[in-house]
C-alpha cells in the first residue's frame, strides 16, 4: 500500500482527474471536455489516456496506485461496475467500467455515484465537515442527492436512493426527461431551465441581451441579469426557490438533517438570490422544531469539487468485487 | 445483567407492558386504556402502578430488570428522557417521564419514540425482517414512520426524522392538525380520515348504517363498507389510497428501501382494498428499476406489536443518560 490513489470524475460534459493521498490530499490533476464519442469503450479507452498521461506527469507508474476510482452520473451498478444509462453519455448503456479500468490501469475499482461523490467530498471538506447527517444536492444539469446519515454514506437498495431530483414537487406537473410529471428536476435542473428560458424569455429582455440572442440564454445569464434587478430573472428566480424550497421541506420532514448543501445553480447564485428566500420559504413550510435544527448552506469546494469528489470515490466508493468486461 | 427487560408503549388510548427477554420474548404482558388524567406526573404514577402489577405477577422484583424502556407518542427529547408535546396525551407538554421511571423502578431507562419503536418491532419480528432498509409507516391516529437504514434505525437530527406524516401530499390542501398544509396525515391519518367521514357520509349509506348513524363512523365501517362494494365507501378508499401511494413516492426517490411495511387501517384493509391498489399507483409513478427494488408490505404483528415494540424501546431504545426530573 503506497497510500496513492487516482481518481476519476466523469460527468457528460467535463472529465476530471486527481492524483491523491489516502487522506485525500490532491497531489495532481488535469481536467478535459468529456466529448463523448457515442461509443462507450473508445471514451474509455480516453479516459484511460489521460489517467496515463496524469500519473507519467507525476512520476507515479499505475502498478503504484493502491486503486483507482471512478465517480460516474446516473443509476450504476456498484456491486458488478457498471454503468447502466446516464441521460448524458450517448452510448454508455449498460458499459463495464470498473472491468475496463481494471483491465487497463491493473488495480482494484472503486465506484461512486456522482451525486455521492461529490456530497462525500462536501462532507469531509467541505460546508458539511463534521456533521452527522448531510445531504448534498447537486444541481447542474439534472438534479440528484448525495446523502449521508450517521456518518455514513446512505446508498439504498441497489444504490438507488437519492434520487432526490425525481421527487414530485407539482403533483402532475411539468413533464421530466425521467418521463415522470412533477419532478423537481423538470423545475430546478439545469437543462429544463435553460430549455423553459429560451422559449419564454422576452426577445427584448435583459437575459436575452446578455446571452446574445434568447437561443444562447442559460442559467448564468439569468443569475446576472437578476443581480442587475430585472424583473423577468427575478420572477423565474423566485419560481425556482420556491420549487427547490419544496424539494427540501420533504426532505426535513422525512429525514431531518442538520445540513443540506446545495450544489452549482443555487451556489453560484449565493446568499441574496437563492438561499435567503429558499431558507424563508423552508421555515415556512416545516415545523419550527425541525427547521431551526436544520441549516441550508451553498456548496464550499467550488472549483475543487470535481477532484475532492474523485479521490471521494477512490477512498470511500464501491470496491467493484465482480467487475466482468 | 439478569437478561429480564420491561418495556411500556404509551399511546394515547392504550397503554401495553410486557416482560420480557434480551431476545425480544415476552415473557408476561398487559394492556389496559391510557385514560390521561390531563396531569401528566397522576398518568406517570398510573403506569408506574401497572408495571409493579405486571412484575408482581411475574414474580419479578423491580431491581432484577436490566432496563425500563418506554415507546412514547409525538416528539420526544431522548437525551433527557422528556416527553415534549404529544398531540393525544393532555397535559403532557415537556415531562420528564425517563427520570420518574427511573425514580420510581430504579433501573436504567430507554426510550424511544413510537413509530421508531413499531418500526423496530415489524423490523426484528414482523414484515421487515432480514431487511437492511425498511420504513414502517404508522397509519392510526396520526402517521408516523420509523426508518432503518443500513440496518440501524434511523433517528435524524434531534430525534426528528420520520415525520412523514406532514410530508406534503397535495401542496396547499387541507389544513393537518399540525398546523401545515397538504400533510399526508390530512388525508390517511386515522383522526383526519375519522372527522372528514362524518362530515361527509351521506345518512342513508351503508357507512353511516353500519356506524349506527354517521356521528359514530370510523374508519373501521367504511373498510366494512367497501368490503361489500358500497361506491362511496370504494370512493373515499381510492382518494386513501391515491393520498398513501404519493406519500410512498417519495420514500421511494430519497431512500429507495427494500420495503414500506404499513400499519393499523392499511393493514386492515388488506390486500384487495389497499396494498394492491397503493402498489398499482406506486408502481405508475415510480422509475421500475426503483419500483421492483421496493417491496410494499402490511404489517406482520397485528395484535402483538405494542407488546414488541414496548420491548424494542426497552432493548434498543436510547439510553436516557441525563434524566433529570
């Protein structure tokens, strides 16, 4: 044991790469465009590359590493390490990674779901160190949760749980990419807000000015165009708080955490724009008791998450037992 | 350690004791009304009378028991042994109910709040047996659920996990007991289901035929009543059902268990008139991967589990360590 593992996030748009320590000190990283090819095992066959090229620039040989780790989006099968079919991966249906990395890099696999890699990085390093029941939300283009009880990693049953994206927030509501109504996905993912923006901002609206023309228009140009005070941004703004604040009142009164972190959108939209009136809405809505022992904080590791959330799932991940190409 | 324990259930209208063994064996029990005085220390020294019956009985003397453990209704401070506010039990509001009980037997106390007791008891001797996730949802006065995770329970912050009750069902409906809209319990739980029915009930239905007129139904005659396929009792019964299975929706995208084990009107409405139905609705709004992963189950112990639960408040309650009067 050389107490050296590489971690690897991959998300449908970015790839990113850490060289660590067991106690998950960042030793080196790269980060590329993800580009999926639209077959699973010529992207692999990348990824592996620049594991490679990573570890020849730190002068690690693979056969030191004590495992790799590999933090994938969507349902995966931890036990056998496969990826099943993420919304973002043309091509990935039903891919053995872990087998393939193993195959390739000749160490053991561990394996993560994105949403808890990156709450399992939150939670040892970031706004959620040291509490004993966290759940981390991540939201960028679709919406999924990461959650930790008792100083532990909750998975459910087949590592189902967390799905938290998919809990109905309008009964009958909008329709979601899952194929359900309602989810809270359909309202605060990023991909149907930037969809839902592009068809209803105002051709002469603040938004559609920063964006260059309404087609161009995604949820960072509705962020600036709300700090400027504009007056559509901050009606879609308040549509989403309420939305996500709903989203976090079942989650108060089912499981009580003392934290819930939330990810990107909301991050960056900060203090004043989305967790003062999504804390608000929240205290409204759930009993005093359980809402005062309660906190809703943004995310803490910003642009380190994607490598916390890599050496995250080559420390604490799945170890793939079965892995069969 | 004689391996003899006492657990006591205290519920609003029942009050169940049983002796029994570090196994979970009853070894004697009874039960009688809780009648609340409306003082709580008069209903402490009550129960204290019942427990020294019940141990004289058994030819049992108090100092043999390695521990007193008392399931307890509504929000409960287990650190200090205090019962908060429990809706049923006037005149319970902060009581100190672990240190009276200590005083009074003078053995060590657990406690427990009710659902996670019952889910305890369905969880090492009913339903949910072998599971390493399970939700018990109690479907009597109020609704409450017990959630073991990974194979321990699961209490959340404070103790105030497994309110899903006021999960919100039908945002902005009908004004729960507690205070919120929409609750769960608004429309599943016993009392709300109760009150709604005598309002409601047409006089010359067999609901109110079989109550004796409509100001004595209870949910018991419209189970009756849809047994023998009267449409408004099938009626009411599928907006139950319709309520229940969002409810379970939910549970199912955060915590993904292995089962949903259901209590008391659930249970006794049975296969035909509620779990089928509930699972049919579940099943349509649920992911299948989810969904097949997800058993939905009626409650194993029946007549029994007061008496179970009460020992799992006694052998894996928390340890009142600051029972202060």
């Amino acid at each position: 044991m050389t107490g050296i593992v590489l971690g690897i996030d991959l998300g449908g748009s970015k790839l990113a790469l850490a060289l660590g320590t067991s106690e998950g000190r960042v030793l080196a990283r790269s980060r590329r465009p993800t580009e999926p090819s639209g077959d699973a095992l010529r992207d692999i066959a990348r990824i592996v590359e620049s594991a490679r090229a990573l570890l020849a620039e730190a002068g690690t040989r693979a056969a030191e590493l004590d495992v790799v780790g590999i933090s994938v989006p969507g349902l995966a099968d931890t036990a056998s390490g496969r990826v099943l079919d993420p919304p973002n991966l043309p091509g990935w249906r039903d891919v053995p990674v872990a087998a393939e990395l193993r195959a390739a890099l000749g160490c053991p696999v561990r394996m993560e779901n994105d949403a808890n890699a990156a709450a399992l990085a939150e939670w040892r390093f970031g706004a959620a160190v040291g509490c004993r029941n966290a759940v981390y939300l991540t939201m960028s283009t679709g919406v999924g949760a990461g959650i930790v009880l008792d100083g532990k990693l909750y998975r459910g049953q087949l590592g189902h749980a967390g799905e938290l994206g998919h809990v109905p927030v309008e009964w009958g509501g909008e329709r979601c990419a899952c194929g359900q109504q309602g989810c809270l996905e359909a309202y605060v993912g990023g991909r149907s807000l930037t969809a839902r923006l592009r068809e209803s901002v105002p051709p002469p609206s603040l938004v559609a000015k920063l964006a260059g023309g309404r087609e161009h228009v995604t949820p960072e140009h509705l962020l600036a165009a709300a700090r400027e005070g504009d007056a559509f941004a901050m009606e879609e703004l308040a549509r989403f708080n309420h939305y996500l604040a709903r989203g976090i009142v079942m989650l108060a009164f089912s499981l009580a955490p003392e934290v819930v972190v939330l990810g990107t959108i909301a991050a960056a939209a900060g203090e004043a724009l989305c967790l003062g009136p999504v804390r608000e809405r929240v205290r409204e809505n759930v009993w005093p008791r359980i809402a005062r022992a309660m906190r809703i904080e943004s995310a803490a590791l910003g642009e380190e998450l994607p490598y916390r959330a890599a050496l995250c799932a080559a420390l604490e991940g799945e170890l793939v037992e079965a892995a069969e190409r």
